[in-house]
C-alpha cells in the first residue's frame, strides 16, 4: 500500500513536471489563471533524443513546436541529396513546417533534433481555439511578422553578403548558440565551405 502511494505520487510529480507553466511562455503572464488553464490542456510535452526526426519529409505536419529545452534544425534534401538548412531553433523558439501546418498538407521539410530536445506541442485544431484568446492572437500575429522579417534578412544576406558578415548576421539571429552547432552544420547553414569558416573562426580569435 505504501510502495502504491510513493509510485502514484511520483507519477502525479512527473505529469506536473511536464505540464506547460504560465511563466514557459510570456505572454502566459498576461492572461488569468482561468484562461491559462484553458489554454494548457491543449499543450502536449514531448522528449526527442539528440538525432530524431521531429518532422521527417513527405508526412503529414499537425503540429507546431515549443522548445523547452534543446536545439533543433529546419532543413531540406534536394534532388541530388544535398541537405539545405533553413534555420534552428532553440529555447523559447516556436518551430515547425509552417507552410505544411497552416495548410495541412505534407512537409516538404525536415526538423531534427541536434540536441536532447524538450517540447510542447500544438496540433492545428488546438491552435485555432487557442486563437480564440484576442491576445494569443495577436502573440502568434507579431510572431508571424517577426519570423518574415527575419527570413527576408536571410534571403538578403545569403544574395548580397560575403562570408563574414554572413557569419555576423548569424551571431545576431542566434546569440550564445555557435558554440552548440557543429561547424559543418553551420556552414552549410551559411553556404560556405567548412574551410571558409574556420578562417572566419580564425580571423575573429586574432581580434
């Protein structure tokens, strides 16, 4: 009887643990407890090893990501296998396939985890009543803006800037996170040789 009560009290510790807090997310501050609690339930915890496919391409995308804890990369494969990636994430970043969620078809994307990864999950129909809370609403609208923004930066830096600045740029989207990238990976990020970069790597040491 005792062994059954330490065991249904550990588990009830570790559902806790794993339920999304009102202070995971900022704008959680903002809303009553009423509300929060409304929002919660709609909210999945998930755990990915380090390497495992958050979204594998070609499958269906019902979900978009909150990083707890972690790293994850947004990528492609072309038609030759060349791996293209599109952009990390980190804690407090939202990522998915969002072309494929919002529209509900499959992903031309993959996300992978580089690190031990912790999440919550939004499936399409849960973010839509979420939605339904004007300031929620108006969080994943400036969410939406920001992540264009960000992505027309891209498009410009990738067009016009040399390695250098594309690695400054980097260093300004991602802060504190170079050092958790495996400098292939970022080269392929940045679309310059693993050589290029370790010259950069070099250059900015002899400062």
């Amino acid at each position: 009887m005792v062994k059954t009560t330490i065991l249904h009290n550990k588990n009830i510790i570790l559902k806790m643990e794993n339920l999304l807090a009102q202070k995971d997310i900022d704008i959680f501050d903002s809303l009553t407890n009423e509300d929060f609690l409304q929002v919660q339930r709609h909210f999945i915890y998930k755990k990915f090893k380090k390497g495992d496919y958050i979204i594998q391409e070609s499958e269906m995308v019902r979900n978009v990501y909150f990083i707890r804890s972690g790293l994850v990369k947004l990528s492609f494969s072309d038609q030759d296998a060349n791996e293209h990636i599109l952009s990390f994430a980190f804690e407090n970043w939202w990522e998915t396939d969002f072309s494929a969620f919002y529209n509900q078809h499959k992903s031309r994307l993959m996300l992978r985890c580089i690190e031990e990864t912790e999440a919550f999950s939004l499936d399409y129909e849960s973010y839509l009543r979420v939605l339904d809370n004007p300031k929620l609403a108006q969080y994943f609208l400036d969410k939406s803006i920001r992540g264009h923004i960000a992505s027309q930066k891209r498009i410009l830096t990738l067009l016009t800037a040399n390695p250098k600045e594309k690695y400054e740029e980097f260093l300004k989207l991602y802060p504190g996170v170079s050092q958790r990238i495996p400098k292939s990976m970022l080269a392929l990020y940045l679309g310059v040789s693993r050589e290029t970069l370790s010259r950069i790597y070099k250059q900015k040491k002899q400062k």
